[in-house]
C-alpha cells in the first residue's frame, strides 16, 4: 500500500514530525510503503530529516513553507504524484481545508484521511466554513484528541462513524523512569539532588509560551531559591527568550540545551514538567514526561484527553504567578520517578497499539490495495 503524508516544517522538536516519526517505527513498513511531503526547517532550527528516514520514510518531497502559497503549489504536484493508496494529511490550518479539494480533484482514487493536530481558538466564521470543507471533501478524520477533532472539523464530528482519536502515542521502550540517566543529566549540568529541576521540551515559538513560563518559574525560584529551570530545544523565539531570562536576572538558574536527541533522559532528570501552551491539539511531550514518571503542570488551553495519569495539573493563564509558583512545589516530585504505563497503556498511548490501530485504518480503507505503477520520484 502506498501512502503520502503531508506534514509541516521538518524540525527536530515539532509535534507533527515527532508523531510521524514515533508511528512509522512501530509500522510494518514492509505493508506499507511512506513518502512525505513536507517544508524545510526554519533558517537556525535543527531538522528532523534525518529522523524520518530511519524511521522509514522512503522519499521526502518539499513544499512551500506558506499556507497559500501550497495551494497553488498542490494541482503540479499532485498531477505527477497521483498513484497513492492513501493521503494522509496532518492538518493545523483552515487554510488546508481548500487544499483537500484540489487534492481530491487531482486524485479521484486515493482516500483522504485528514488529521487534526490543534486546537487555536478563539472559533471563527473561516474556521467554521472550514469545517464544511473538510467535511465534504475527506474520506476519514482523525483528531490527536476530540478538542482537536472538534476544532477543525466541527463541534459533532466525534459523533461520526468515520472519525477516530489518534493518541500521541510514545515508546515506553524509551520513555519511562530511568534512575541513571536522571543522574547522569543532573550531574552534567551541575543539578544537586538538593536542587528541584524544572523543565520544559519542545520549540521555541509562540505558541509554547516560554516567556511566559519564565514568568512562572521567575515567581517559583523567588520563593524558594533551590529551583532550577532546564529548557530543550531551540526556534525563531530565541532572542526573546535570552532577553527575558537576563531582564528577569534568571542567568545563573536557567540552563538551555540546546537540541537534544536523547529526550527522555532529559526528561527523567526533570522534577516537573512545564506547559504553559497558549494552544495545543495534545501535546507529545506530555504523554513523554508521564511516561517518565514526571508531574506535569500544564495550562487550561492544554486539552485534558492527554491527562490519564494523575501526574498533571492545569492552571488558566490568567492564574497569579504566585499560584503557579505554590502550584510546582507542591506536585514536584524530587528523585526517582514512578512508572505510570499501567495507565497509558489502558488509554492507549503505548506506541505499538496506536500503531496497529493506524494500520487496521489504512487497511479498511484500502482492504486490498491493487499493485500501482511507482510514481517517478
């Protein structure tokens, strides 16, 4: 069965990239043969190329990096690229509800699965003319939880017989507490076991909200100087993010990575974990940090499907600092972290089940996907 997905910037923390990469190697890639379609990485962020093809993508293909500029690039594209079994399309924007129709103009045969990764509100008149789009031209959709899918497909397709929760699933092959690798992160950036760690994972953008959270932990170190702060990752926020931490006087209490490959032992290193989103569909870095055994304290515009542990707590952003600050003291958890797996296995996060479901989709879809002719790459 040949498949397309269309994804989003290749970068090495992005949750899309993440997702594809974490599903493809537990797929039986021998059934199914991956190409992507997807934008270079920003000028300065690590790319994820390299990654997905171990993972088992067979040919990337690039696109624009703007939302508009995509559609007229899709009818070229599609008319030399239009023997696929399946496309499936990760999705953020309202603007790709037009571009599934000129998918399904150019490729009658293919069934169209769309995938919704976001939640961004506030709801708009455009997100819900959207809505129809979408639902007129795609076969399938698939919400990384039932905020997402409602978001961007419509308030009741939860209530639909071709819509299904894709969890962002993770590996507990490699997620999970690891007592020396939380000594050995601690030890290299000079983390006592008398210091509480804070952490965060991810990009450097907007939507993360890292100004913020240094608001929050500035308010946490205050009253309680013993707190360190441990960023991974990096993005187009950079320069703010340096100007906030030396304006706030945090250069001594915050410690920045950089990229890192080996993100569960960060993760395990971390007494809790830090997601002040301003928007999220389900984020994978918090099924990752409560596969490690982390607490998580984690904004209201994180939608809860994710929370299954009881390792999380959400604020609202309009919370004081002060709460957040008395917030991460309490449900920090100094040492060596639980496993939680008993739970997220039962709510699906474990990698391989996520990945048997993604096939038994692709092959009802398909149920017997005739031999075609390889497209010219």
């Amino acid at each position: 069965m040949r498949i397309l997905m269309i994804g989003s910037a290749l970068t090495v923390n992005g949750g899309i990239q993440r997702y594809i990469q974490n599903l493809l190697g537990s797929m039986d890639l021998a059934r199914y043969t991956v190409d992507l379609l997807a934008t270079h990485a920003p000028e300065g962020v690590p790319s994820g190329e390299d990654a997905l093809r171990a993972a088992g993508v067979r040919r990337i293909y690039w696109m624009p990096g703007d939302d508009k500029q995509r559609l007229f690039f899709y009818p070229g594209f599609f008319r030399q690229h239009k023997d696929y079994d399946i496309i499936h399309f990760h999705t953020t924007s309202k603007v790709n509800a037009l571009a599934c129709g000129v998918i399904r103009h150019a490729c009658p045969g293919a069934k169209l699965i769309v995938h919704s990764h976001i939640v961004y509100p506030p709801m708009t008149l455009s997100w819900q003319i959207a809505h129809r789009f979408y639902q007129r031209w795609a076969d399938y959709f698939l919400g990384c939880s039932v905020a997402a899918g409602r978001f961007v497909f419509g308030d009741h397709i939860d209530e639909k017989p071709n819509f299904a929760v894709a969890c962002n699933a993770v590996d507990k092959g490699r997620f999970h507490p690891d007592a020396a690798a939380r000594a050995d992160i601690r030890a290299r950036y000079g983390v006592a076991d008398t210091d509480r760690l804070a952490g965060f994972v991810g990009r450097y953008n907007h939507q993360k909200n890292l100004l913020y959270l240094l608001d929050i932990f500035a308010a946490t170190h205050a009253a309680d100087p013993a707190w360190k702060l441990m960023l991974v990752g990096g993005g187009e926020d950079k320069p703010a993010v340096d100007g906030k931490i030396s304006t706030l006087g945090l250069g001594e209490a915050v410690i920045q990575t950089g990229v890192q490959d080996n993100v569960p032992a960060y993760m395990n290193a971390f007494d809790l974990f830090l997601l002040p989103s301003e928007f999220e569909g389900s984020p994978v870095t918090l099924v990752e940090a409560q596969g490690c055994g982390v607490p998580c304290l984690a904004s209201t515009n994180v939608p809860a499907d994710g929370s299954v542990t009881g390792l999380v707590e959400f604020l609202p952003l309009s919370a004081p600092f002060a709460r957040w600050a008395d917030t991460a003291r309490r449900i920090a958890d100094c040492g060596v972290h639980q496993s939680r797996w008993d739970r997220l296995e039962a709510a699906g996060y474990e990698l391989g089940t996520a990945a048997r479901r993604m096939e038994a989709l692709y092959d009802a879809l398909v149920p017997a996907a005739a031999p075609r002719k390889e497209a010219a790459p």
